[in-house]
C-alpha cells in the first residue's frame, strides 16, 4: 500500500517501512504516533481520493531519532546604511519509520 500524508503543512508520499523526515512533533524517541490527514491510498487494485472513503485508514509510525538539518546562514544588508545582520538557522527533525498503512 501506498499512501500520501500530511504533516507539518508538507506532504510525503509513504509505504510501509520507509524511513521520512518530518519536522519536530512533541513526541519522544521511541514511541508510537498515527498520522489522521491521510490524502490519498493506492493498493494493487483501488485507489482512493475521496476524503469519506479515507476517514477510517490510520497510518502507525515509530519515532526513529531526532535529527538537526544543516546551518543555514541568513545575510541581511542594506546599501549605504552601514547596516548588515547575521544569523543562523538550524530546522529541527524527527526521523520517523512508517510501521502501518490500515484501516
């Protein structure tokens, strides 16, 4: 099975076993979440959009790691201000493994 999920305002396109990268949930290593906004299901047969035909599957995944994206660096300048600012940025992620695709 095949299945499109949302979170975080992304969407990803999963099966059963993948390894994603989804931004930081409060949830610990270790433990068990779901996924509710299911967007699409395909099997070997059907393939459904409509969301009342999607309201029952549940997608179960493990918090695998929590992981940091690289260091962004943000430049601001402004010309003939004697103005210039600096900052970094590093995005927070929670590896996590898709277990189940189910109604």
């Amino acid at each position: 099975m095949e299945a499109v999920i949302k979170t975080g305002g992304k969407q990803y396109f999963v099966k059963e076993g993948d390894k994603i990268q989804i931004e930081k949930t409060g949830y610990e290593v270790g433990s068990e979440i779901g996924f509710d906004e299911v967007l699409y299901i395909a099997d070997e047969k059907n393939v459904l959009v409509d969301a009342s035909q999607l309201k029952p599957f549940k997608i179960k995944a493990k918090v695998v790691s929590d992981d940091k994206g690289k260091k962004l660096k943000v430049f601001k300048f402004r010309r003939r201000k004697n103005s210039k600012t600096l900052n970094g940025h590093r995005q927070h992620y929670q590896t996590v493994e898709i277990l189940s695709i189910s109604k």
